[in-house]
C-alpha cells in the first residue's frame, strides 16, 4: 500500500468516526508562503512546490537539505552552508532559552543548534498545519469532561488535537477558557494570535520558566473555569492540582506511550490522585484524580479513550485490562501491539 492510498484510507476512517464531518486544513496562503520567503532561494526552489505537503524541514551545515513530507523523508541535492543558516536567523525574533522561536500569526515552530562560538549549525523548521474537525470524533468525551490529559510520544498530533479541543471547549466557556501557550504552537507566536483561539483568554509563555508563572496568572488573576496548555513540566504540577482544587479544569498534554506509563511515573502520578507507599512500594488512590478523561494518541487519527478513570486506576494498579473505547482505524495487530503499551 503506497503512502497516498494510506492517506486516503486514514482520512475516509477519520470521516466516518467524526459522524461525515470533513477534517478540512485551514491553512491558509500567507502560512506557507512565509517558510518559503524564509529561506534562501537556494533552497526555497526545493521547497516551493511541496510546501502544501511538507511538515518538517531539517538544516544542517554540510548535509543534504532533508525535508519530511507526504510520509516521506527526502534528501535533496544541495549542501547547507553557515551562509544558509544565518540568512534564515536575520529573519526571525530572539530565540527563547530553550532555542525555539515562531512567526507572528502563524504555528509554525523553528529550534536551532549552535556552536560553542554561537554560531548556528543546525535548525529544525516545523511547519505546522491548522486542521479544523480532529476532534469531532469525540466530541460527546470532550463536552461531558471535566479535565482533559491528551497522552502521547512526540509527533503523533496531540498539539494538533489539543487545540481542536480547546476550539470545541471554547464554544461554551468562551474567555473564561485561559489558554497558557508553552512554545506557540497552539495559538500563535507573538502578540497577535491565530484566528483559530482568539476567542480565548491566551497568556504567552516565551521563556521556559515562565510557564507557572502564566498559569499561577490565569488560575488565581483572571477567573479561569478551564486551563488549557501543552508540554506540562514537573514544576507545573502541583499548581494545577491547586487550580483543580479550587474549581478551575484542566486540560493538557503529557508526553508518555499511554496512561499505564504516566499513572505509574513518579513525578506524574500524584495528577492521578496516585501515591506510593515508601515502606512497601505499593500504589494507592488517595486523592481526586484532576482528570476525568483520558486521550491517548498513538498515531494521527488513532485514539484510545478512558471516561472511566476510577475503574481506569483501579485495572492498572490490579494490572489488568483497561477500560478503552477505540477511535480511528485500528488494525487488529497495531491493537495487539497498543494492548502491551
């Protein structure tokens, strides 16, 4: 099966799980032409054809430009240079301290690597895509939660389902929903943000170290019934569990294979209510778990979802089967093989 017909058989299944509603990219003109104005036109001649398709470009100094699209990873014919690499640097913001830095009105995401004279030598170039409707699937989960985690490795779509969710929770609480951005990948870079969540009540992280910062704003300042943001750090933690307390949700993303990884990590399970015995090591429910729906995203388009979360804690802590519904087209051996995640 080519990667076209993959494709079209993912997107037909998406279709019809999302009740005929069309997942439709959004993305407009302005959004693409402004990675290809961004680069050299050495390397832009490559680009430009493909820019509708491509997902991620990879820069580094004396390799072959390579670009991820259509499934595919391509080398092309010519060698990136310091001279490349610097040109595309005299066109972007300061870089933040964790060395990624975006585009005014768009979710595009560029990380550098420099040298120990602070000379570029590596860039990573994410073009991101604005898709309206991922979420449609499982709309009925999202309405009727109350606190969201989106559980997933990197570069399976939880950015991308995240801030569907966050356009679908927007329709109810409007400006009450404070949307803390970590990297600008859910709203925007800059001040200006995407037309998408603008509706929202969005507080820009910038610098790492900012992010409880922003949330402790919006959970204590501004009257935030729901907090939703990406790339939850172990700082961040017992505040959101502070904000569920006093009545605010929480929706978020957390990096991990599956909720049976994440419930059990030492730093993560205390989100779940979950603590450990340090005398025999045994887990145990002691507190209200700040989630009521678990989303797992193994691949785009591929979910598995826990509403249940009691019976959901109580089965990995027994180590038994959990209590999935299965969005997506899920083929019996990738279902075998997510059973053991």
């Amino acid at each position: 099966m080519t990667a076209q017909t993959q494709a079209v058989n993912l997107q037909l299944s998406i279709q019809a799980a999302n009740n005929g509603t069309m997942i439709e990219d959004i993305t407009t003109p302005y959004e693409l032409s402004v990675i290809v104005d961004l680069l050299p036109e050495e390397l832009a001649n490559y680009i430009r054809p493909i820019i509708h398709k491509v997902e991620e470009i990879k820069l580094a100094i004396n390799s072959n430009l390579t670009v991820n699209y259509g499934g595919m990873i391509v080398d092309y014919p010519v060698r990136v240079t310091v001279k490349h690499l610097t040109s595309i640097e005299n066109h972007l913001a300061r870089y933040t301290s964790s060395g990624r830095v975006g585009i005014d009105r768009t979710l595009h995401r560029i990380s550098a690597g420099k040298n120990s004279k602070e000379v570029p030598t590596k860039m990573s170039i994410r073009v991101a895509r604005v898709i309206l409707n991922v979420a449609e699937c499982m709309r009925d989960f999202i309405e009727n939660a109350r606190g969201i985690a989106l559980v997933g490795p990197p570069a399976v779509g939880k950015t991308t389902l995240l801030r569907d969710i966050a356009r679908i929770r927007l329709e109810r609480l409007g400006r009450t929903l404070c949307v803390v951005d970590s990297i600008g990948e859910l709203c925007g870079f800059g001040d200006e943000p995407h037309t998408l969540l603008d509706r929202a009540y969005i507080f820009q992280v910038g610098e790492p170290h900012r992010q409880r910062q922003q949330l402790e704003e919006a959970a204590r300042n501004h009257s935030a019934r729901e907090l939703l943001t990406d790339e939850v750090q172990p700082q961040d933690i017992k505040l959101l569990i502070e904000a569920k307390n006093n009545g605010t949700s929480i929706v978020c993303s957390l990096h991990g294979e599956s909720i049976r990884n994440i419930a059990m990590h030492e730093d993560r399970r205390i989100l779940f209510g979950l603590v450990e015995n340090p005398r025999d090591g045994t887990v145990s429910k002691r507190d209200d778990s700040v989630f009521s729906t678990i989303i797992e995203v193994h691949a785009r388009g591929l979910y598995r979802i826990i509403d249940d979360l009691p019976a959901a804690l109580e089965a990995i802590r027994n180590n038994t089967p959990l209590p999935y519904h299965y969005l997506g087209d899920w083929t019996p051996e990738f279902k075998e093989e997510r059973l053991h995640v």
